[in-house]
C-alpha cells in the first residue's frame, strides 16, 4: 500500500531528523519564548570573550605609518596626508641612515622550527629562518643561481634554506651552498652572505656594521625573562617617518616631556587636543637626566626617570615609576621599571625599514604576579606617549647644526648627538635623494 506525505508530515519528518543528527531541539529553538534567554546567552557570552581578553589576552597594539601622526585638512585621506608630507618634507642633512651595531628583526615567536622569514631592514632583503635544530640563521635573501628570493617558497632542509626555484641548498652558519640536486659538485664560488645573528631576550637580533667589522659589544641578557620570572604581557608596533636618531635622542631631550607627555593620557596623541582644559585636572609629571656609561660600556647611554601621574595636584603613589633606561647601541633600549605593583621591562627594539622610515616595537615583561590588566594599563600608557612623540617625529627635519641654549637641556642633547656618532663610520650608507623626481 503506497503511503502518501503531506507538507506536514515532511516537516514532521525533516524536524525530527534534524535534532537525531545534531541534537538541536527546533522546536525549543524557534519558540519565541525563549529568544530572550538566546539574547541573554549571546551577549553573556560576548560580555565574557571581552573580560578574558582584558583580563588575560597579552596586549598588541599595532599602528601603521598614516594612521595618526599628521594633521589632516578634512579633504585627503589619511594616508595621502602622509605621503603628501613625506614629499615635500624637509629632510635636512641627515647623518647616515643605517648605524653600526645590532637590531631587532623578529620576535622570537613568529618564525618556528622549520620556517623561513622575508625581512626588509638596514638596506637588506634578508632570508630569516629556524633550522630543523631550532637554531636561527640569517641569510641574502636571493640565490645567486638564478637570483629566487629563498624565503618566499624556500624550505628548511635540516640547517639549509633550499631555494624553490632549482633546489640549491645554502647552510645557514656560513651560506656555503651543500646540495644541488642536478649536479654531482657543488662550484666552490656557490655561497651566499651569512649575517651574523644570536637571539635573546625573545628577540632575533642581527649584527650590522658598514665596514664589515664582527661584533666588539654584546647585548646582555635580561635573566629574569630568560628565567620566566616576569613574564610577557603584550606587545606595540609603530611605524614612523624620521632618521632612525631621533628616536633615541628623545632620551636625552628632558626639555621636552613637559610639552609634549604632561597632559594626561585620556587626553590623546593629538598635540592639539591633548591640552584641553577638560582634561587639565590630571598630568604627568617626569624627572629625568641622561648619561653616558664609561669605558668598556661606552656604547650605553643610560637615562633615569621618576613619573608620577598627578590627579587634582595629588600624586598617586601606586602608579609611580622609577625608570632606569639603557640604550644599548643605535637601536635596543631596555627600560627598567620599578612600580607599586611590581618590577618589570619593556624591551624596546627600533628597526630601520627604510632610509626615513623605522619600525618600532616595545615588549612588556612584568613579575609573574603583576594582573594582565595592570601591564596594559603600563602598556597602553607606553603606547600613547610615544604617538605623541610621532606626531613631531613625523612632521619634523632633521637639523644638522642647531641652536642650543645655555642650558643643561640642550647640553644633553648635545653629549647624545656626539656619543650616538660613534655608530657611524667611513661607510655607513647615505640617503640619496633625486630632487628631480621626489624619489629616495
């Protein structure tokens, strides 16, 4: 006997097959009286994503070149203001735009066993990778076969970087090329530039030096990262528009933190806005004084610095800084914190991208114990000084020949212009600019 379904019987049928497969209850689901208790569900959960971020999700804060740090006329695009004033800025007589010394390229954890990294930096296209030991090498990034950037497709054999264009294998402690696999010897001419490199404190590091000099000065070890005792927090990225010697020389401009970082934080990076009256009941108040470390550790300048956020004319004591800021060569500094709530760095690592362009990033480590919420609260104060700082770092010339003052502020300045010289020698690169056509 032929049985015959109505619609009703189908959706019957349909409904119950559905909940046997996937244990959902349509009927419960569709019924009105329950979407508050759906609403409720969702937004607890979203409400619950939200505080496990705060409150445990390290912090990354990345900012892109364009994205603050100009003054927009309400016409062009953000990025088009930046290149329009990357332009027609003044440049100014710049010193040499790659230093001698050693720099961050990556952190530690973006490039695993057995991966390989494109980088740009220092005037280099450079092939980063982790050998099948965990130990990192950095290389030329083209073949000097046939000339295949070996990190883009490049495989890691073992402690080799094969290039995917041919399969030539290039050892990665001495760029010596082992293995071609159509040939039965391998040329002796056929290496590539092995860079000298060590990784520390969650950083990869590589030695530049224009005369082509090995290292002569190390970065030390901060051991209470190395050991676990304070622990990684968050990270910000910021790029920037100036000579890679402004930055730190902001280290020995004292003069400066009263203008530009003692209006309070909730105020902004907005140079303008920030000295709003509605926001005048809070600043920050900063001593500080820079120096030079003596012989054999003359490649440090050490800076020292007392913060206090400042509320209705009170102090607060609990979010008082005490600073102790390293710079170490052209481009790491290690700034030591002792706080209320506990000890910690950030480790701060400036990257020459391009002549005129840097990126830089700071890593925060705190004591194990230390809430994630309160080294954000570090962090994001780290973060929004130094947006104000690019926003003159951007728009600003590099003034070969300035007139100082009679004072202890500008004498700084000046004792860091001559100390931050000795990263400079006979073949450091130049900028060189075509006039003619606004090109570097």
């Amino acid at each position: 006997m032929a049985v015959k379904l109505t619609n009703d019987s189908l959706y019957f049928v349909n409904e119950h097959l559905i909940a046997y497969v996937t244990g959902v209850n349509l009927e419960f689901m569709f019924d009105v009286q329950n979407v508050p208790m759906i609403l409720l569900a969702v937004v607890a959960f979203i409400c619950l994503y939200f505080l496990y971020g705060v409150f445990f999700r390290p912090l990354n804060r990345v900012r892109l070149l364009g994205e603050f740090g100009y003054l927009s006329d309400g016409k062009l695009s953000k990025k088009e203001v930046a290149n329009r004033v990357k332009r027609r800025r003044a440049v100014g007589e710049i010193p040499p735009v790659y230093p001698n010394g050693w720099f961050g390229l990556l952190e530690s954890w973006q490039i695993k066993v057995g991966e390989s990294k494109a980088v740009s930096a220092l005037g280099q296209e450079l092939a980063v990778f982790r050998d099948t030991k965990g130990e990192v090498h950095i290389l030329d990034a083209y073949c000097p076969h046939m000339g295949a950037h070996l990190a883009v497709g490049g495989r890691v054999v073992d402690n080799c970087l094969e290039c995917p264009f041919h399969g030539w294998r290039f050892r990665g402690h001495d760029g010596k090329c082992t293995f071609i696999p159509y040939a039965d010897k391998v040329p002796e001419v056929s290496k590539i530039k092995s860079w000298t490199s060590m990784e520390l404190n969650g950083w990869i590091y590589i030695w530049h030096h224009a005369e082509g000099a090995e290292p002569y000065w190390k970065l030390p070890e901060l051991e209470e990262v190395t050991s676990g005792a304070w622990q990684y927090k968050g990270r910000t990225e910021h790029y920037i528009n100036a000579h890679i010697e402004e930055v730190p020389e902001n280290g020995a401009d004292v003069a400066h933190l009263k203008m530009v970082h003692e209006p309070f934080i909730a105020a902004g990076v907005d140079l303008l806005t920030m000295w709003n009256k509605y926001w005048s009941w809070g600043k920050h108040s900063w001593q500080a004084d820079w120096s030079q470390l003596p012989e054999p550790e003359g490649h440090i300048g050490s800076m020292k610095v007392v913060h206090d956020l400042v509320l209705f004319g009170i102090p607060l004591p609990f979010l008082k800084l005490k600073v102790n800021a390293l710079q170490i060569g052209p481009g790491v500094v290690y700034l030591m914190f002792e706080s209320f709530f506990g000890k910690g760095v950030f480790i701060h690592n400036l990257i020459p991208v391009e002549p005129i362009v840097q990126k830089l990033i700071h890593n925060i480590y705190i004591q194990w114990y230390v809430p994630n919420i309160v080294a954000k609260f570090f962090m994001l104060g780290e973060a929004i000084h130094i947006e104000r700082d690019i926003m003159i770092w951007n728009n600003k010339t590099y003034n070969s020949k300035p007139v100082y003052s009679k004072s202890k502020q500008c004498g700084l300045i000046s004792r860091h212009r001559r100390w931050y010289s000795q990263f400079y020698s006979e073949h450091s690169p130049r900028l060189k600019f075509q006039k003619d056509t606004l090109d570097w």
